[in-house]
C-alpha cells in the first residue's frame, strides 16, 4: 500500500476497523455514511437557507476572510436551524462510534467542534494546507488525539470542484515537516460519503476550476469535552431550542457538563453544581 493511499470503508465496517486506519494513516472515506434519502432531504432542506447567503460576508479578521475566500457561501449556527442535522447527524452512529475509539480515552465526553457547510463558488481558491486542532495553540502536539473532523460530500465532490486535499499520514510527522507535491491527494467521493480525518492530519479545501458548478460539502467535527469549541453551540442555539432537543444532542452542544470524575480528573460547565441539561430537563434552567 503506498504512503498516499486512502482506504474507504462501507459504512456498515466496524468502527473500531475504521478507528485503527485512522491512526494508522490519518484519514479513511466511508462511502455512503449517508443513504440516499437523508442526503436529499437534508439538501433540501439546506437550498434556501444557502440561498440566502453571499459569498460578500463578514468575517471575525482579515485572516479568516483570506482563509476562506470570498467565492463561498458559509452556513453555520446548524443545530439551530437544521432539524434533519439535529436529528440525523449530529449524533449519528458513524461519528459516534468513531469517536468513542479515538477520543474517548481522552475525555469523558466528547462534544461538537464545528458544524459548517461550505459551498464553495466558481474561482473558489485553495486553502493552505493545515491542522485543524492548531486552533488550540500548545496544546495540539499529535501525541493525543483531541479532534475528530469529517468533509461529508453533499454533492459532486470532485478535484476539479475542489475536492478536499489531503496528506495520509502527515499526523505522525514532525511539525515543521512541510508535505512534498507527490505527499498530496486530491480526494474524490461520491454524494453522502465522507473523509475522516484526525485533527493533526495536513489538509485543505481545493480550488474551484469549474465555470459554473458550486461544490457544496460539510464540515463537522468533534473534540473532547474538555476544549472550547471552534464554534459557540450555546450563544448559536437559543436557549428554547436547546430544551427541546434530544439529550444528547444537548449534551454534544455544550449544554452538558463535562464529568471526567470517574477519570481522576474534575468537571467543567455545571451551574449550581449541576449539569445545565439537568436543569433544563426539571425545568429549572
């Protein structure tokens, strides 16, 4: 098998199968993470809600507008305007399971990083290649896992679209290692199949060659529940939306708290000393 290989996976593999290659190489696809039902429910309920985006937004700093360009559409904020996201796959089983494997032993539970559509627009450019977990600067070494990130293809998901670049095995390098051009691959899926990667793992978004066709793709990732998360589930998601969501849905947005007793270790996020999920289920929050 070559260092730049990327094994895909049925979605019905094992999880703890798809956990070790991960490790191993840093990245897997799963074809087919989601049936085809679910993924064009879920787009329709997407189109008018990217509709209503531009490209021409604000961003928190110039360098996050560079990041990301200004040939694409962003929607976030999704467990408070997605039911299908809430319900289908923010808790689903193909990331769960494959977070329990690999973040599990370092947390005791893992919450949602991100959750962000990116539909990326004709002479979208290429993003530099990075580390996702970098956002949490000295703590990201590679030495343990503390991100699980995933593209799920909500379209055609093509190089020439702009296809997620990826480097397999770049998240056991040195972190001065730079990647060389044949390191590099341009990944291909079919719609409803996602890239699995480690935050530690080199990648990037692709640019879009295409004179007409948007490449429209999901980020979502989860990190262990003792980080603050890229994205502020409990500012995003009013407090009347969250009470009426599943308890783990609450619980992988922050409105749980994070109880790492068993561990040796402390607890994060109560009020009063208790979980604000409590709370909300007695009605008291």
């Amino acid at each position: 098998m070559s260092n730049t290989d990327i094994l895909h996976f049925p979605a019905s593999a094992p999880r703890a199968d798809i956990a070790a290659e991960i490790n191993r190489n840093g990245v897997v696809v799963i074809d087919e993470f989601l049936n085809s039902d679910t993924l064009d429910r879920f787009n329709e309920e997407l189109d008018p809600l990217l509709e209503a985006q531009s490209p021409a937004r604000s961003f928190m700093n110039e360098q996050v507008a560079g990041f990301f360009g200004d040939k694409t559409r962003h929607l976030t904020g999704l467990p408070a305007k997605s039911d299908i996201f809430v319900e289908e796959l923010l808790s689903h089983d193909g990331y769960m399971g494959v977070c329990d494997e690999i973040l599990g032993p370092n947390c005791g539970s893992v919450q949602l990083n991100l959750a962000h559509v990116i539909d990326r627009g004709p002479g979208g450019h290429a993003q530099p290649l990075h580390r996702d977990e970098d956002i949490w600067p000295r703590i990201g070494d590679g030495k343990m896992a503390l991100m699980l990130a995933s593209i799920l293809a909500l379209g055609e998901f093509t190089p020439e679209l702009g296809s997620t670049l990826v480097v397999p095995g770049s998240h056991l390098w040195p972190r001065d290692r730079k990647a060389a051009e044949n390191e590099i691959v341009a990944t291909e899926m079919e719609p409803g199949s996602a890239l699995i990667y480690v935050g530690s793992t080199l990648h990037a978004g692709g640019a879009n060659s295409h004179a007409e066709k948007w490449r429209r793709a999901m980020h979502i990732s989860y990190c262990v529940g003792w980080l603050r998360s890229e994205e502020n589930h409990c500012l995003a998601t009013p407090i009347e939306r969250a009470r009426s969501l599943p308890r783990q849905a609450q619980d992988l947005l922050g409105f749980g708290a994070h109880d790492a007793i068993e561990m040796g270790y402390g607890y994060l996020g109560t009020v009063d000393l208790r979980s604000p999920a409590d709370l909300m289920a007695s009605g008291e929050l």
